[in-house]
C-alpha cells in the first residue's frame, strides 16, 4: 500500500464497527454522564428512519483514548517526537505528562510553566517556533510533536492569547448506542457493617480528622435535621447511606413517528441495539498542511502527510487492540470485525484490511521517507521540568484539598 499515494487522491479513510456489550446483545451498559447527572440523548438519521441514541464515548474521548494507545506504543519503542514534563521530588507520584496526555497538547499550560534547559519554556527559540506554525509552515510541529496535527491543537494560552493559531483535528471518532433505551434503578440502601447510628454526633477538626462531639440532650431532642452539615456519621463515611433515585424528561418515537415524552430515571444505564463506532482520518484536512524546509516545500508536505496519516492509523489500530472498556459497567466487544474503509472524493470505496502491527511497519517506512525528503524529526523526546512556581502551585492545591478548604 501506497499511502502517500492514498493521502495525495482519497477524501478519507474511516472505519464504521458495530459493537456490543461485553455481557452480551441487550445488557445494560452505562453512558457517560454532563451537567445534573444525565446522559446525552438525541434522535438520528439512520437507514431512513429517526432512531434514539445515546452517547458512549465522545469525539474528545475517544482521542484521549487514541493518544494513550499511542504513549504505550512510544514507551514501548514507537519513534515518535513528543514533549515530556518530568515531576520528581514530592511530586514524584505525577511522574512524566506529555504531549500525548497534556489536555491542550503541545500547547498546554504545563508545558507552557515548565523549563528547558533552566530556560522558563515560554521563552525559549523552541516554544517560539511552536506558537509560530499555522497551516502554510507546520513544520516545527511535525518535528517535535506530529500527535498534536493528528488530534488537533490551539496556541489559547500564548501571547497571542485566544487568537493563537488553532489546528482542526484531522481524526475524529465516537462511539453510540444505536436503538437506545432508558434502564431504571430503584437505588437502595448501603449497610453500615458497624451499623453506626445517624443520631451520633461528631465534629470535623480543621486538618480533616474528626472526633465525637460532646453530647447534648437538648441538640439529640431537636433532631437529626437541625444539626448543621458535617456533624453527620455520613460526612466521613459512616452509617447507612441511601441510594436516591432521581429521574428526568426522555423522548421516544412511535410507530407513526410522533415523538412521546416520558419520565424515566435517570443514571439508570441503556440497552441498545448495539454501539457503533465512527472514526474517521480526514485526508482533505491533511492536504491543507504545509510543511517548508529552508523556505522550499519541493516533497517534503507529501512526506509529512504520509507520516500524519500513518500515525493516526497507528493510534487507531493500539486503541482497537487494547480494547473497548469505556468505563464501570460499559465494556464493548467487535460483532464482527470490520475493514478500514478508502473513500474517495465521489462517494466510492475500497477495503482497507490493517491491524497494529501493519499499520506500524507503514509508519515506520512513513518516517524514513520523510528524513530522506529532509524534513527535520526529533525523535527523541524533550525534557522538561516544572518550574518552581507551578510546582508550588500543585503543592499549595494538594494542602488546600488535605484540609478541605
């Protein structure tokens, strides 16, 4: 496969698989949940008719689940450039955040308060080539940290501010349940093996430990519900608990097509038709991207582009291998494994049948191509340390939440 070739001609490359529960075709799988505990319901569009479905991972996500993939491949021994901020001393336990796991990538505020080479990072030729690239000159991008092309990235934290160059993601994939149905829950009760009393009173000390409060017959005979937040057994997690129930406004579609409104609970999970996952490499998007070497293009954008595309397949096919757990209670399997899929500007396919290990031996060869063409590749990843004043910053947040204030 020529995948230069496919970049330079095709409109994308997507793949379209149909999942289902871990425990099977109709268990009770659990959505995400936003704002006020509810899942992300709508209607689509699907074979000519309006279906309800429900979101299970989102575009978001799924590339934070595709960049993870891509980590455990570098640390395994994928070349693939990449910033690296390293946390020691008490903060050891942070251990290394990259570029792969910053939220706003290689222009994250992590990165942005660290330092390279005892130079605060915002200031140093590097960061300025960074926040310098837009799509005519990516090419310090590519050379330093190609992920953040892949999955998209905006310059919001330099000095330009929101006006910073932004970069669209040329990968994009979600997961759905198709044919969705709200589950119910009847909450419950959790038991308190030590059957601790709600009637006991205790007291919060400020470093967050508590002690019995000194008995009062007269506050024991008002009761439990003028008793002030955090004199409760509950507060530190004793006693017996109740499960509430809550419940929202859901929508379904009849036989004549009326849409009904109907209350169910909500946090209840769904069962589903099944899921499916819709990812897709915009190869349209690629082809904006330029990539200048001392002012010349000549080779060297087909090169670049060839080495995006095949690490977004890279990313795609570790994230597919390492399985579909989403979270608690949402894990999904293959029905039956599906093709890549070539889709061409005028609507027409062709299969495209890779695995891991293929789509890697096709990023490997991506890369040599593109350091033949000369283009820059530092393959090793920079090493960064936080700056004392975001290692403060971290220190005084931890203090703050030890003591709940």
């Amino acid at each position: 496969m020529n995948l230069a070739d496919i970049v330079d001609t095709a409109a994308a490359i997507r793949l379209r698989q149909r999942l289902q529960p871990e425990g099977g075709p109709g268990d009770k799988i659990f959505p995400p949940t936003f704002a006020g505990g509810v899942y992300c319901w709508e209607q689509r569009r699907i074979d000519g008719k309006t279906v309800p479905c429900v979101l299970l991972d989102s575009v978001a996500s799924q590339a934070n689940r595709f960049e993870e993939a891509l980590e455990a491949a570098a640390q395994s021994g994928l070349e693939l450039p990449r910033l690296v901020v390293q946390f020691d001393g008490d903060l050891a336990d942070i251990g290394e955040i990259s570029t792969l796991a910053a939220p706003h990538r290689v222009f994250d505020a992590i990165l942005r308060d660290s330092a390279l080479d005892g130079m605060p990072f915002f200031k140093s030729p590097l960061y300025r080539q960074l926040t310098a690239c837009n799509t005519r000159n990516a090419t310090a991008l590519f050379a330093h940290a190609p992920s953040a092309l892949v999955f998209g990235c905006w310059d919001s934290t330099g000095a330009a501010g929101g006006l910073g160059n932004k970069f669209a993601r040329a990968l994009s994939s979600e997961i759905v349940g198709v044919g969705a149905e709200w589950g119910a829950t009847q909450g419950g009760l959790r038991q308190d093996p030590l059957g601790v009393s709600a009637d006991v009173e205790i007291a919060i000390t400020e470093d967050g430990d508590w002690s019995l409060a000194e008995r009062d017959a007269d506050k024991s005979a008002r009761g439990k519900k003028e008793r002030a937040k955090g004199t409760r057994p509950s507060e530190i997690n004793h006693g017996n608990v109740l499960v509430k129930v809550e419940s929202g406004e859901q929508q379904r579609v009849l036989a004549d097509n009326r849409i009904e409104s109907y209350k169910a609970t909500l946090r209840g999970g769904v069962t589903v038709d099944h899921a499916l996952q819709t990812t897709v490499l915009s190869l349209a998007a690629l082809r904006r991207l330029r990539f200048p070497v001392d002012g010349a293009a000549g080779d060297t954008g087909r090169a670049a582009r060839a080495v995006l595309a095949a690490l977004a397949l890279v990313a795609v096919t570790g994230g597919r291998e390492r399985g579909g757990w989403l979270r608690s209670r949402c894990g999904l399997v293959a029905e039956s494994r599906q093709d890549f899929e070539i889709v061409h500007a005028d609507g027409t396919t062709a299969p495209l049948a890779l695995d891991a290990g293929q789509a890697a031996a096709i990023y490997a060869d991506a890369v040599t191509a593109a350091r033949k063409a000369g283009l820059p590749w530092h393959a090793e990843p920079i090493r960064l340390v936080p700056q004392p004043k975001l290692a403060e910053l971290v220190k005084m947040s931890r203090q703050v939440q030890k003591i709940g204030g």
